[in-house]
C-alpha cells in the first residue's frame, strides 16, 4: 500500500452510490475501482471493475494500491473483512434512510475533504425532496406496494417507502418500513391483496421485471393495480442504490408513476 496522503487520492467503492457522490462532488479522480454493477455516471465505467454486490475481486483490488475502500451493509461484511485482513482501511456506510443517505454524503465528504461541498450537495437534495412532498400534500395519495424481489415477495426498504410518501404515495406496508434486511420484509401474495394497492412498482435487483408474472399471480386480477393497469418497473440502478441516484431520478421516475395513477377528478373510487 503506499504512503498515506492528507486525504484518500486512491478509492475502489464497491457499490455505485459512492461512486456517484465522488463524482458530484468533483472528486471522481480519486476513484480508481469501482463495482461491476456501476452505470452512474457513464464515465466511472471506465474504471477497472473489481466487484459484485457480494463477491470481489481482492487480486484486482490489492493491484489498485487502494488508500480507502468504500462498502455497503452487513451484506458486504465479508467482504471488508477480507480486505482489512489484508492491511487495507475500508469504511462500510449502513444507510436505510434519506436521512441517513444525507449524512453518508457529507461524512464521504469529509473523508476525501471537501465537507462544504458535500454539505451544498446534501442541503440541496434535501431541498428538492421537501419541494416535491410539499407539492404532493394536496393530491390524491394512491396506495403503493413496492416490490423489491419476487420469489419471496419482498416489499420497499425504508428510504423507498419514505421516497413513496414524499412523492405523494401510500405504501401499504408501513409496518416493515424499518426491517434493514430483506428476510424480514417478506410478506404474502394474499397479504398485498388484501391490502388493494392502486399500484404496484417493481424492482428486481439485478433481473428485469416481468409485468405479466405479476398480474398472473392468484386472485391478483382483482387488485385495483392490476385491473387498471398500474404495473411499472423501475430500475434498480435508480431506486436501490442508496445514494444520489435514488433521491433524484428514483424519486423523478415515483412522482411520473403517481402522476399517471392519480385520477384527474380526485380519489379513486374501489
């Protein structure tokens, strides 16, 4: 590993949400490896790929001469563990929240640096976020089920389901909004039922979504959603990455669903 600097100058992030924020805050140059799964911003995809989400490649990784390596969640556990084992610093960011998105962007800030810049970018995500919940809190709130995989069904983490509210949606599992891991979100195709969401906005991590699975699912024919035709994918790359990506294009592409689902002449009627 080579000598240290003032700050970090040789950085492998092994999520894309990292990745993105260096580059918002003009320090992309310091990134020098990312995850296979990066697409934002185009540019970083130039950079040697040396991760899945669960799996590196710690040969590609050492060869780096990383000063800092960048991860996600007890998910990623093994991985930082390896990597410390083999004499490099590694920070892993457990954000669930907008909240906490906010404040990994201005400790990532502070870690490279530039604490001002990175409170800016934070203070005007926030910023956009409070003007799109403002704008929603007079329109109709349609009842939203996020499903974040499909063999088990698995409903929104919580910076999705906040993403819902701020767009002016209702997601009809509040109740598991604060379960961090995916096995203890799984809930029951009778269960989403039951609970008639006017829509349903899918998201497989790492497979496209078939629509027409969902609507073949059993008794699903009667689900407001799936009787109006309210069934959209958005892609992972926007929603579940914790970072930027999802505070503005994800929350873009919710409020565009909505928008679409709401009827013209106010609640709609069951």
């Amino acid at each position: 590993m080579k000598a240290s600097t003032k700050y970090p100058s040789r950085i492998v992030c092994l999520t894309e949400e990292t990745t993105e924020t260096l580059y918002l805050l003009g320090e992309g140059h310091r990134v020098v490896g990312v995850s296979g799964y990066t697409v934002r911003p185009p540019e970083a995809r130039n950079k040697p790929r040396i991760s899945s989400f669960l799996n590196a490649r710690f040969d590609k990784i050492v060869a780096l001469e990383p000063d800092l390596v960048l991860g996600f969640s007890d998910l990623q556990a093994e991985i930082a563990a390896e990597i410390v084992r083999r004499g490099y610093p590694v920070i892993v960011f457990n954000q669930r929240s907008i909240a906490e998105i906010l404040q990994m962007i201005r400790i990532l800030g502070g870690i490279v640096g530039c604490a001002d810049r990175a409170d800016a970018l934070a203070c005007r995500l926030e910023s956009d976020l409070d003007t799109v919940r403002s704008a929603a809190t007079a329109l109709p709130r349609p009842r939203v089920f996020f499903e974040e995989w499909d063999d088990p069904l698995i409903s929104g983490i919580r910076w999705v389901e906040e993403l819902i509210e701020t767009a002016g949606g209702t997601p009809i599992f509040p109740e598991l909004r604060d379960a961090a891991l995916g096995k203890d979100r799984i809930v029951q195709p009778e269960e989403v039922l039951r609970r008639r969401p006017d829509v349903v906005i899918a998201s497989w991590c790492g497979k496209a979504v078939r629509p027409e699975r969902i609507a073949a699912r059993a008794g699903w024919g009667d689900m407001p959603a799936v009787r109006d035709g309210h069934i959209y994918e958005i892609k992972s790359a926007y929603i579940l990455q914790p970072g930027p990506a999802a505070l503005t294009d994800g929350l873009r592409q919710l409020c565009e669903i909505l928008a679409r689902v709401r009827p013209a002449d106010g609640p709609r009627p069951d």
